[in-house]
C-alpha cells in the first residue's frame, strides 16, 4: 500500500513539474517578466540610456516579442535579466538566458562590421 501511495506522490510531482514548466513559457508569464526586467532596467539604467530598452509583444503570435535596445544600454539590460534569473521558473530562466545570449550575439555580429 505504501508503494502505491509513494508512486502517486511521484506521479503528482511529475505532472506539477510539467505544469509549471508549460506555464513558465506562457505568454502571460513571459511579458510579466519582461515587464520586471524593464522595471528593474529602469532602476539601474543612467537617465540618457532609461529610454534606449523597449519589448513590445507581437500582437497576433503572443510568444514573440522584439526587443530594441542601444548597444551602449546592453550591460544595464543583461544586469536587470541575470538580477531576475534565480528568481525565475526553470522554463522562464532559460528563455532568457537565450534572449541575453541572442543580445549578446548579435551586438558582438554589429560591431565586427565595417
């Protein structure tokens, strides 16, 4: 009887994790983060860069959002999204952990052109 009970305990904490990885990569949770990380961008960023950091979500695909951002803001930008991170659902932290690398990318891929 024990084992029975032991599996569905397991069962349960299987499915909650799938639950809460799904709902960590909704587009309702990401905007709130984006939402955070601006705040906090705004919180930290000098006042001649507090407007160079925009998100706006794709109204018709929610998922996607464009990011704009100075070259010269995107250490302001990478700081408020690695102050959030350990905050975040797994699912969450890794999104943005490829929004900071993606940043990072293509401003090291700006800057080696002439």
């Amino acid at each position: 009887m024990s084992d029975d009970v032991l599996s569905i305990d397991t069962i349960a904490k299987l499915v909650q994790t799938i639950v809460d990885q799904k709902e960590g990569l909704s587009p309702e949770v990401l905007l709130e983060w984006y939402q955070i990380i601006q705040e906090d961008y705004q919180k930290i960023a000098p006042e001649e860069f507090r407007d160079k950091f925009t998100v706006i979500q794709d109204p018709i695909l929610p998922m996607k959002f464009k990011v704009d951002i100075s070259k010269r803001a995107i250490s302001y930008l990478v700081k408020a999204i690695e102050d959030n991170l350990p905050k975040m659902p797994i699912a969450t932290k890794i999104y943005f952990m490829k929004v900071e690398d993606t940043i990072q990318e293509n401003y090291k891929r700006e800057g080696t052109k002439s």
